[in-house]
C-alpha cells in the first residue's frame, strides 16, 4: 500500500508548487497518481485564459474583462471589434474593457449631433469656451470609457473640425497599447482622465482639448508626434516620466492648476511658446534633447527647472516668471536666448547656469597642461 502526501508551497500557484511522494500505508500508487493529475489539472484550469463575468452584470454597461495567463493570440481570438465599442457608446452605455484587443478604427464623428442646452454641462468654463465657438451642438459620451491594459489596434479619431465631444464619465487608459495614431482634438474630458503607463505608437493628438479635472499622462510613451495645441487643463496635469520620441507641441496651452513635467524627456523638438502656466510649473531633471521653445510662455507662480538638461536651443524670448523660479544644477549645453527676459535672466546668473560641462572640463585640461609646462620649465 501507498500512502500521498501532497504539499503546496505557500504563495506559488500551479503544478509546479505540487510536492507528491508515497509511502506503504495509503492509497494504491494507480489512485494517488490520478489524483496527482486531477490536482494538476485543477491548478491548469484555475491559470488558464478567460473572459471573468462581472461582480455585478449590468445591460447599460460594455463589460469584458479577459483575464489569467492569456497569450496574445488568446486575447485576439476573443477581440471585441471597434463598432462594438462604438455601438454601446452611441446607446450611452459605458465601456468596461481589461486586456482586451480591439480591432478596427473608432471615429467618435459617428456619434449623434446633440444639443448643447440639454447636456447637463455644469462646468461654467466649458460653457463660456461653447458660447465664445458659437456652439449648439455636440457629439456625447454619457457614460465612463475604462479601457485597460488592452490593445487598440486601428486608428481613433474624433475628426471633428468645428464641433466638439463631450466625455462625461471618466476615461481610464492605463497601460493600454495604441498601435496607430490616437485623436482625441476638440474633445472635452469632464471627468478625471488617465492615460498613465500608455503607448501611443504613432501621432498623439489632443488640439483644443478641455481637461476639465485632473489629467493624468503619467509614464505615457508618446509616438512619432504630439500635439496639445491650446488646449486647457482645468486642474493639476500630470506628465512625469513620460517620454516623447516625437515632436511635442504644448503651444499656447493652458494650465490652470499645476503642471508636473518631472523626469521627463524629449527627444525632438519641443514647444511651449505662448503657453500659461497659472499654476505651480515643475521640469526638474527633464532632458530636453533637441531644440526647446518657451518663447512667449508665462509662469504666474513657482516654476522648477531644477536639474534640468537642454542639449540644443533652449529659448525664452520674452517668458515671463512671475514669481519664484529654480534653475539649480541647470545645464545649458547653449547659451540660451532671452532677449526680452533680461529682468528675469541675468546675465551673470544665466552665464552661470549656461556654461556647458564639456567647456567646463576642456578649461580645466588646459589649465592642468600649462601648469605641466611651466613645471617642466623649471626643472630645465
């Protein structure tokens, strides 16, 4: 007779945490062998890819959670389609997607034309924004758009010229892969907004969009081209860590409350010319690799460029500090244009601050080699 012992190891899931042996005194080794196997098989079950049904099932509500160890030719097998999508938003349903594959373009310009006086907009800046553009009607998302961690495989686009859409629910992107070019210009984000841990491929386009809460482009991965041409962050805009590979338009943008570009790089050219920063402005430690326009640009209150590193142009023609700025261990790999900020850049502080490291080390070489020579002159 033979005996099972079976042990899991304590946090380890799977067949591999099993520990089988057999003894004289139990089960018959042909019983604990299936055994072994139905546990084995249980354990490969629990892992295996699945759609999870929802905690609480609702018909107003687009919800498909794909979950487990899912390969990625799993999760296209059960891809949902853009019209799906773009169906259950029409009806004013909310979508409520995780590791997901999208297949297909999304164009929000086949949503219906609404009217502005019965949208339930409390946000008196929105309002006056539509008055001023002579609106009266408006494409609308009622309802929260959460798409995570998945993979949107064609284009989304607003394509909207004149009108504007109105999100009112919040969008949640986090970790989700944009394989083609994202559009979201003109649109009019109500809620809080979170693209945190995105890949955006290609062109990232935000023109003319309204952020009404706090925006969230934390560790995003920004593509070939970004644009956020004037467009408005109503509460604190968060882009730390976030790389751009592209070009970066921020010009004449708005940002009402703070904006955090810490720790972030770009890698081409970068504008802020025109833009207001209303709020607390922080860039600390950001790389700027290529040319960086600030001409124009107004900072109302502290603004941090601590640590920061311009390796080309760094222009702030005419910028305005309104109140305390931080140019600390800043380096200037060019000595940078402030014609029209000379109240703000001093000339000494900004020769400070300008003075390249590689011309810091090249004086200190030559230095060293003239002392050489004259020591060799003495000996002589």
């Amino acid at each position: 007779m033979y005996r099972l012992h079976v042990g899991v190891w304590l946090g380890t899931v799977g067949p591999s945490a099993l520990n089988v042996g057999f003894s004289h005194s139990g089960l018959p080794a042909f019983i604990g062998i299936s055994l072994t196997l139905l546990l084995v098989g249980w354990f490969s079950l629990a892992e295996a890819c699945r759609v999870e049904e929802p905690a609480k099932p609702s018909p107003r509500v687009l919800h498909k959670h794909i979950v487990d160890s899912c390969t990625f030719e799993e999760r296209s097998a059960l891809a949902l389609s853009a019209e799906e999508v773009l169906t259950a938003l029409g009806k004013g349903h909310s979508v409520d997607l995780l590791g997901v594959v999208v297949k297909g373009d999304l164009s929000f310009d086949r949503l219906p034309l609404l009217p502005i006086q019965q949208q339930p907009i409390s946000s008196s800046r929105i309002k006056e924004k539509f008055k001023e553009r002579g609106l009266e009607e408006v494409r609308v998302i009622p309802g929260a758009m959460i798409i995570r961690e998945s993979w949107f495989q064609g284009l989304i686009a607003t394509n909207l010229r004149d009108g504007a859409l109105v999100i009112f629910g919040p969008v949640d992107m986090d970790k989700t892969k944009f394989e083609k070019s994202l559009d979201f210009s003109k649109t009019v984000f109500l809620d809080p907004v979170n693209f945190s841990g995105t890949t955006i491929a290609y062109e990232g386009f935000f023109i003319g969009a309204h952020f009404d809460n706090t925006a969230n482009f934390r560790n995003t991965v920004f593509g070939t081209h970004t644009r956020f041409h004037k467009a408005l962050f109503g509460e604190t805009a968060i882009f730390n860590h976030a790389g751009f590979h592209g070009l970066a338009e921020f010009l004449e943008v708005e940002f009402a409350g703070k904006a955090d570009f810490s720790q972030t790089f770009f890698k081409h050219g970068t504008g802020f010319s025109g833009t207001q920063f209303r709020g607390a402005s922080d860039f600390s430690q950001a790389l700027f690799e290529r040319e960086a326009y600030f001409r124009f640009a107004t900072f109302e209150q502290n603004a941090s460029f601590r640590g920061t590193r311009f390796k080309a142009v760094a222009d702030f023609t005419n910028a305005q500090f309104n109140e305390n700025f931080d140019f600390a261990n800043a380096v200037f790999e060019g000595t940078p244009k402030v014609e029209g900020s000379e109240k703000i850049f001093k000339k000494q502080q900004v020769e400070n601050i300008a003075r390249p490291t590689s011309q810091i080390a090249i004086f200190v070489g030559l230095f060293l080699l003239v002392l050489v020579f004259v020591w060799r002159l003495r000996r002589k």
